[in-house]
C-alpha cells in the first residue's frame, strides 16, 4: 500500500513538475512579447519625437519665410511711396519751370 502511494505521490509531483514546466514556458514567452511590445514602443515614440522636431523645424522655417515676406513687402511699399514723392517732387518742379517760362 505504501508503495502505491509512493508511486501515486511520484505521479502528481511529476504532473506538477510538468505544469509547473508549462506555466515557466508561458511567463518566459509572456516576458518576450512584454520585451517586444516595450521595444515597438520606445521605437515608436523615438519615431513620434522625430516627427515633433521636424514639425517644429518646418514651424520655425514657416515663420522666417512670413518675416522675410513682410519685409519684402514693406521694402515695396517704402520704394512705392519714394517713387510718387519723387514723382510728386517732379511734378511740382514742372509746374515751377512753366511758372517760370510764363513769367519771361
């Protein structure tokens, strides 16, 4: 009897060895998909902080082209304003020379 329950007691420790085995299979294949999932996502927030620069960057380069843009435009604008003072100018020294032309 006693033997029977020696070997009874083998057969359940080797069956919990053997699960035991199975459930050590599942946490190390659990582990590896953890270490894969942590792994896409650190790749992907690398990915995400490049990205964040270079939206920034074409941000920055944006704004000093709309500076560059005003400062061309109002470079215009002055220049247009000393044309038609200049114009005006002349037009007024025609209208003294003919004052003048009248006057002899």
């Amino acid at each position: 009897l006693a033997v029977i329950d020696a070997a009874a007691a083998a057969a359940r420790a080797e069956a919990a060895a053997a699960e035991a085995a199975q459930l050590s299979e599942r946490v190390a294949a659990s582990e590896a998909s953890l270490a894969r999932a942590r792994a896409e996502a650190e790749r992907r927030d690398q990915e995400l902080q490049r990205e964040s620069a270079a939206a920034a960057d074409a941000r920055r380069e944006m704004e000093a082209a709309k500076a560059r843009q005003r400062q061309v435009e109002e470079r215009a604008a002055a220049a247009e304003e000393s044309r038609r003072a200049k114009e005006a100018e002349a037009a007024r020294a025609a209208e003294v020379a003919k004052g003048a032309e009248a006057s002899e």
